[in-house]
C-alpha cells in the first residue's frame, strides 16, 4: 500500500528585542501538541527556525521544501513583517519582497500564515503567486493569534482542507468570547496546481472586500486630568473632523458610570489608530500618563499599529524622552499656551492631525489597490510612500529606476539661515526644473524622523548633503551612518552629492565625494546649473 509523502509545515518565529514580547514559544507548542494527537498526524512534518533573519528564510526554504510556511511575530502594515538582523534588533521584509521568494517556491508552496499585526497587505501581495494565504487585517492579540493557529492545524490534522481550518481558526477565537475572530483574513487568489492536495469546501470563501477609506479613524486622546481644559479646547477644534467622519475621538471622560475605567481605557488605546499626547509638565509627572499610556503608545508606535502624535501643549522638558525622537506639533514644537493666539496653536494643531488622517485614509486606499488586476499593481506600489511633491514648470526627467519616488532628498540642518537658504532659494531652482524633491517638510507626522530620512534616502535617485557648521555638529554622524548602511561607498560616490553652503571642514572620506561650493556668490548661478544638469542625470550604475 503506497502511502503520500508527508507535507512540511516551516515555522518561522522573529521577536525582535526592541519590539514588545510575544509568546511565540507557546503558540509552537501548542500547534506541535494538536499536530501530534491529530488523526491524520502522519500528514505532516513540522520544522521550525527561531530569530529568523531575512537571509534565513531563503535558507529555511531550500533546506526543509516546505509546503505551508507559517509566520509568527510582529507585522506593521504598509511597512513590512519584522525580522531579525544581526544583533537582535527588527529588520523589516516588505511584502514585495517575500512574495518575489515565494513565486520562486510557488510549485512547492500551498499555504501561508501570516500570524502578524496587520499582515493583510503582504497576504494580498503574496496571494498571487500562492493558492492560499491568511493574514491579519488589523492588530491582533497574542491569545487570539495563538488560538486560530491552534484550531487551523487542528483542522489541517483531522484532514479539513485549509478553508475548513481557517473557519474553524476564526470560530476558535470567537468560542473564547475574544472579539479578535473577523480579524484572519483567507486569501484563495491565486490558481492552485494540484486541486488534490487538500479537499475542497462545497462553499466558497468570498474574497475580502476593499478597505473603505470613509470609515473614522478611532484617535485617544492621553492627558493629565489636571490639563482638562486644554483637552477641551483640542476637542472643539477636532469637532470639524469629527462631523466629516474623518476621526472619532476618545477620552477617559466618555467612560459610562458602572464601567471599568482601568479596562475601558486599556481597550480603547489598543483599538486607537492614532494616540494624541498632551504634553504639559503633569502629564509627565503622572504615573498613568507617563508610565502606561505613553509606555504602550509607543510600543504600538514601533510596531506601526498605531500612529503617536505628541502635542507640546505648555512649556516642559520633554527632551530625551520616549516620544522626543517624533515629529511634534504644533510647529517648531513651539508649545500651545506661549502662542499669542491660542486658537491659531491649536488650528496648527489640527491641521497636522487632519494631515495625518489623510495619509493613512490614502495608505488604505494604495493597501486596496494590491489586491487589484497585473494593470494596477504599478499603482499600489506606491504604499507607505512620502507625498508627492508640486510638479516645477518643466517636464520631469525620467527617473533612473521604478523604484525610486523623487529625483533627490535634500538633508539639511533645518534651523536659521540653513532653513532659509535651503527653502527659500535651493528648492524653487529645482523644482522650476521640473525636479521632484523630497524634504523633511513632507516627513509624515508622529513617525521617528530617522526612519524617515532612511525612506527619503531609499526612495530618492540622489542624496543632497547642505554642509555647514551647524549641520557637521548636529545631525550629520547619525545620518552618515545612515547613508552608508544604505548606499555603501561605491554608491555614495554616484548617488551623493555634497554641496558647501559655509566654510567648513568635513570629514576625510567626505572629501573624495561630488561636492560643489556654493560659498561664492558670483558662481552660484553656474553650480545651481550643474547640480541641475545632473540631478537630470541617472547616477553611474544605474540598472535600466
């Protein structure tokens, strides 16, 4: 009697040490537990990798010929799943990315589990190439994320097939009175090779529909009881967008009587998807405000669940705190009550909320767009990307890879004169060339401006360094760093160009780099021309 060769089940597990801890150990035990009391249990072989790094998964793959791989750790929507590098610390993967490997193993591959945060739109990506694929469409808890995987290899064990496990996965959580069971979506886009390597349901699972971008974005509003009456007076300005749909905002004072605060509050903050912070010297000095609201605002921050505005609201030492690496409002962090108008801070205020809640209202229309025929995928490569910057007066030159957004980021030390030069006079020259250009002005709010610069530098065709003194003895060693992460030094010789707006001395290996001196008025002109002329240009290298 011939018997069928048993399916591998890949289990790859990343926690990173600077995201929040998950039990992931036990969901690997339990899967491992229902797999072995299974009746059909001699179907399946599990294998399993811990601390995986992205080079480990092309590894993994080769080594063990999985056919279900199953993901267990951190998501972040637009950005990516969170891998490992080499000392520990998160490494995003972008959905692109895996489903690019996972088209490689697309005759072996009949299932992925992405058992992630909002791990739906690299499910989406991965969905062409892969029969089945279940990601998550929003946060999910670590319970809840134990249970389905639970109760879908219950089902695979017991001989269901993969739609049959991934109801009885979602009924799992909902057994559990966990209202986290619409939260596993069952992708079945793509073409299955062999209709007999599991049976098929008699009722089909309907596609998931497109994300609606009219539906409010839940926002928690963390303040000090002892600053009501700024809250209140943030909460009249909000009331605009509140009446257009754009946001449903939340504080402790909604609570009904009879209710659990401490639950009340905690449920809210992890259902929030975007955590105003109303800095002011007692939210600092309040336990509760300081040392959990704030605390896992911002582990919900890193993650990407959620999006963390601070709004400096009166003067305080807020620097070196967990928030200070954000963009902050209102602008120049000037605080709300050292304003001579106060309704004109807190108009600043809500503009930048209203900026925020657009983007991500646009983020989930380009998350929809993935889902959409070969024609539109150009289009919804655009996720996660920066604003598009006003067209100049001339036509835009043709950028030297798809992959790239703008034809330059300009770093600068964004105070004084650096700031006025650089707006003022450096910008206008090149957008009217019809260059597209990436500033910090368009870094979107409540996000690490490091992690910004890193995705200017990546999405930009050229790096453009202001150098003066003030730029040297600020912001320049971290980005340094930056750029040789990301570009290297063979690149960096093509793709940077450094351009001496002051005397000053920078370092050895600089010096070797394109640098044009803008310090002589009479040759401005003629360096603008040539910064333009090969801005235009692609950089040396450049794939076609």
């Amino acid at each position: 009697m011939m018997t069928s060769t048993p399916k591998t089940i890949l289990f790859l597990a990343a926690n990173p040490q600077d995201t929040g801890r998950l039990r992931l150990d036990q969901e690997l035990r339990d899967i491992a537990e229902g797999l072995q009391r299974a009746q059909k249990r001699d179907r399946f072989t599990l294998e399993q990798r811990w601390a995986v790094r992205p080079r480990e998964i092309q590894r993994a793959m080769l080594d063990v010929n999985p056919s279900i791989i199953h993901f267990s750790g951190h998501g972040t929507g637009g950005t990516g799943l969170m891998f490992e590098d080499e000392i520990g610390n998160a490494k995003l993967v972008d959905g692109r990315a895996l489903a690019g490997l996972f088209e490689l193993f697309a005759d072996q591959i009949d299932c992925v589990i992405l058992n992630g945060c909002y791990a739906e739109l690299q499910a989406k990506v991965i969905a062409q190439h892969i029969p089945y694929v279940i990601g998550m469409n929003q946060a999910i808890g670590d319970r809840a994320a134990i249970i389905f995987a639970v109760g879908f290899y219950d089902a695979l064990g017991a001989g269901r097939d993969v739609k049959f496990a991934y109801k009885l996965g979602c009924n799992a959580i909902r057994l559990e009175g966990i209202a986290e069971n619409l939260t596993p979506v069952l992708l079945n886009q793509a073409p299955s090779r062999n209709a007999t390597a599991y049976p098929q349901s008699k009722t089909p699972t309907p596609f998931p529909t497109a994300i609606s971008t009219n539906e409010a974005i839940e926002v928690f509003i963390s303040y000090s009881h002892k600053d009501e009456d700024l809250k209140d007076e943030l909460y009249i300005h909000l009331a605009n967008l509140t009446r257009q749909n754009k946001i449903k905002p939340w504080q402790d004072r909604a609570i009904e009587a009879g209710t659990e605060w401490d639950t009340e509050i905690k449920a809210r903050l992890e259902s929030a998807g975007v955590i105003l912070l109303l800095i002011t010297p007692r939210f600092i000095a309040s336990e509760y405000c300081f040392d959990k609201e704030m605390v896992r605002a911002m582990e919900r921050h890193t993650t990407g669940i959620a999006r963390v505005i601070p709004i400096i609201m009166k003067p305080c030492d807020w620097q070196d705190t967990p928030f200070s690496k954000l963009q902050v409002l209102p602008k120049d962090a000037k605080p709300v009550t050292s304003w001579s108008d106060q309704d004109e801070a807190l108009l600043n205020v809500t503009q930048g909320i209203r900026r925020v809640v657009a983007s991500m209202q646009d983020k989930k229309v380009k998350q929809s767009l993935i889902a959409a025929p070969a024609a539109s995928l150009k289009q919804s490569q655009e996720v996660g990307r920066f604003p598009s910057p006003t067209e100049g007066s001339l036509p835009s030159p043709a950028l030297a890879q798809d992959a790239y957004e703008f034809h330059v980021f300009i770093s600068y030390q964004a105070t004084g004169e650096d700031k006025q030069w650089v707006r003022k006079l450096l910008l206008p020259h090149l957008e009217s060339a019809g260059l597209k250009v990436c500033l910090d002005t368009r870094f979107p709010l409540g996000v690490p401006i490091i992690t910004s610069m890193e995705r200017a530098v990546q999405q930009s065709q050229y790096t453009v360094v202001v150098l003066s003194p003030n730029y040297l003895e600020s912001d320049f060693s971290d980005f340094e760093s930056l750029l040789s992460q990301h570009l290297g030094l063979e690149q960096s010789k093509s793709r940077l160009i450094l351009l001496k707006r002051e005397h000053c001395e920078p370092r050895l290996g600089l010096r070797m780099l394109m640098m044009l001196d803008m310090t002589d008025e009479d040759e401005f002109e003629t360096n603008i021309n040539r910064l333009v002329h090969q801005l235009r240009l692609p950089p040396l290298g450049s794939s076609r």
